[in-house]
C-alpha cells in the first residue's frame, strides 16, 4: 500500500464501516469489499478502471458481487467510488475496512509466518499467548515460508516477534562483525 493510495482511501473506508456498522452487516460488506478489491487488483481490470473503456456504471457492474445490484447500498458506494475515480484503490479501502473492524470487535489479527504448517495445538497455544498479551481474541493466519528455517516469525497488531531461526543467524552475524 503506498502512502497515497492509503490517504485516498482513507475516507472511502470509513464511511463503508460505517454504513455496514450501522446496518450491523460488518461480515457481509467484508465480503463484497474482498471481492470488489481481488476484482480491482487484477491487471487487466486495473487498466479497465482507469481507462477510457468503460463509463462508471459498467464499471461498477464489473466490481458487484455476484447477487447484488448497482442499486443497493453498497452499489451505490462502488459509484461514489467510480465518480471519484477510486475504484482502482479499493485493495486499500478493502484493508482499512478490515483493520476498522478487527478494533471494532476486539480481534488482533495475526499472521504466523512458519517452514512448516502449525498442527492445531500450536496455533491454539500460540493464540492464546498472544491473547495473553493483548488482552483481546487473536484471529491467526499461518503462512508457509520455507525461509523462515525454523521456529516463527509473527506479525500481530504491527508488533513483530521473530523467533526464527534466519533471524537468530542474521542477529549472530550482526553481533559477530562488529
């Protein structure tokens, strides 16, 4: 996420929080903006948005989740969106909507990057370390990343603790060159 798109979804964002908080829909807007968002980062679609191709309403037809109509609520968000000409930052819009919702329910989501995929017992202790810490529930996501060697390394709430084995080598390399 750049900085720029970030500061041009910002708004977007908010009032799409808002609008699913006050319908209490938060789960169901997380799903139609995953989609519009996965449909808008496709690059042949990133082309079309902001192209001469297509006008706003095929635009919008092309970013509804299957089931909804230009017409509904959040049809008409997507609108807003393509007469602004925002539509091709609604990855961003997409992630700041989760972030809301995560503080909004009380959830720290975290990401455990591994070699190996966890078995269900350590991720459940995991998590419940984590909600230890936090003093909040832990949603947690494991992610395969054979560099990681061994151990972990979790990213959760933007604090970051490496337990890995790449790390403890990249730290002994430090301490041994100075």
């Amino acid at each position: 996420m750049s900085s720029n798109a970030q500061t041009l979804a910002r708004p977007y964002a908010r009032a799409a929080f808002d609008l699913a908080k006050g319908d209490g829909l938060l789960a169901d807007w997380s799903r139609r903006l995953a989609f519009s968002a996965e449909v808008a980062d496709q690059p042949v679609v990133r082309s079309l948005l902001t192209g001469p191709m297509l006008d706003g309403a095929a635009q919008v037809a092309l970013m509804l989740p299957e089931g909804d109509t230009a017409d509904g609520v959040y049809g008409r968000f997507l609108a807003t969106l393509a007469r602004n000409g925002r539509l091709p930052v609604l990855p961003d819009i997409a992630a700041q909507f989760e972030v809301m919702r995560a503080e909004d329910e009380g959830v720290v989501k975290a990401v455990v990057r591994t070699a190996v995929p966890l078995d269900p017992g350590q991720a459940e202790a995991l998590a419940a370390s984590l909600r230890r810490r936090f003093g909040r529930q832990v949603e947690l996501r494991n992610e395969i990343d054979a560099s990681v060697i061994a151990g972990a390394v979790i990213d959760a709430d933007g604090t970051v603790i490496d337990g890995s084995v790449r790390g403890r080598l990249a730290r002994l390399g430090t301490a041994l060159s100075h």
